[in-house]
C-alpha cells in the first residue's frame, strides 16, 4: 500500500466502524463462517483493519489456533487490539508486500474488504503464497460485489480513487504466476470471492 493510502485508513480508524452497515456485516459473517477454518488452524487476516472478522475467525480456530491481525495503518490495529485482546491474537503493523513471517507459517490467508488496496498485487501474492504451508489456502473476499467496489472507490477518489478490485481472469493470472493452483472466483449481487490453493507438500517438493 502507498504511505496515502496508509494516511487515508489512519484518518478514518476512529469513525470506521460507525460507518458499518448491518446488511453488509451479515455478508462478511457468512462469508468468513462458510470458509470452514479447521480447528487449530493458524489465520493470517490480511489488512484486519479495526478487526471486524477477528472473533469469527477465533471461533473457527479454537483456542489451539490462533490469528494473526496484520494492517498498514496503525490506528486501525490499535482499535483492533482494543476490541479483543485474545491471547491466540497476534497484531501486526506491516504490509502484506513485505510480509514479516517465515515461509509457510500459515494454513490460511484472508484478505477481507482489503485487496483493491494494495498497491502491487503481484508482490502480495507471492508473499501470500510464501507464508502459507503447502496445501494452505488463500481468500480474497469482500462483501459487495466487484461492480460496487470499484465503483464507489471512483466516486471516493483521492487516496483510494484508483484503487480497483481486477477482474476475474486478471485476478487468476496474477495468482497462478505467483504458483497457486486450484483457483475459484464465485461472483454474486452482494460478495465477491476468490480462493487459490498452494499445491500441496508432494507437488511443492
């Protein structure tokens, strides 16, 4: 994300959640508990902001799992941790172009409402590909439909005026040249999903 970018997310923190609409957060809960997150798992939440889908993903992973909140904006993670001080909640300051993490530190990644503002989408999901074990999975998932998203971000401008959700085949480029496989991008009036696969352990060898 660009240091505007990072400005615009630091400016709105305080408001964020004042501004959230009760049909769109159902989206997002039946978003994030249709992933089926196993038990035990270990989560990275990708540009967690103030934190809205970190209790649902502490209910799929159990108190053996753990998630990991990651946000460029500070403020943001600073509400986050506010709202939940979990002890298998970890929260990061960082960009997912430079994610600080070892190789296949995670079985998840879920980038919620956060993707189109990522700078360079390419690095993010080499990265992304990076830190996930094999067999791990990736979702990018927004609880408005891409039409809507990119939309409002043109009427918004400023910092965050061109900062476009890409299109399905473009999308499936860019993850399957940073080596995920068995991509699905499921489309409707009210979400967009994307999920891709690292190959697992036998085929990453």
């Amino acid at each position: 994300m660009t240091p505007a970018v990072r400005t615009f997310f630091n400016r709105k923190a305080d408001t964020w959640d004042h501004g959230h609409d009760a049909a769109r957060l159902a989206v997002s809960e039946r978003l994030i508990r249709g992933l089926g997150v196993k038990p035990g798992s270990k989560v990275l939440d990708v540009g967690c902001g103030t934190g809205v889908i970190i209790p649902w993903l502490l209910e799929a992973v159990g108190d053996e799992g753990s998630v990991t909140a990651m946000d460029i904006a500070e403020r943001m993670l600073l509400i986050a941790r506010e709202k939940c001080l979990e002890p298998n909640v970890a929260y990061i300051h960082a960009s997912i172009e430079r994610a600080p993490f070892l190789d296949r530190s995670f079985d998840e990644v879920v980038c919620h409402n956060c993707f189109p503002h990522i700078s360079d989408k390419e690095a993010a999901a080499r990265e992304m590909f990076r830190v996930l074990k094999p067999g791990g999975r990736v979702t990018i998932c927004h609880n408005e439909s891409r039409e809507e998203i990119n939309a409002m971000h043109r009427a918004m401008g400023g910092e965050v005026g061109k900062d476009m959700l890409p299109e399905g085949a473009a999308m499936e480029s860019i993850f399957t040249r940073a080596g995920f496989e068995r991509i699905t991008i499921r489309e409707g009036g009210d979400h967009f999903m994307f999920q891709a696969y690292k190959p697992c352990a036998e085929e990453d060898a």
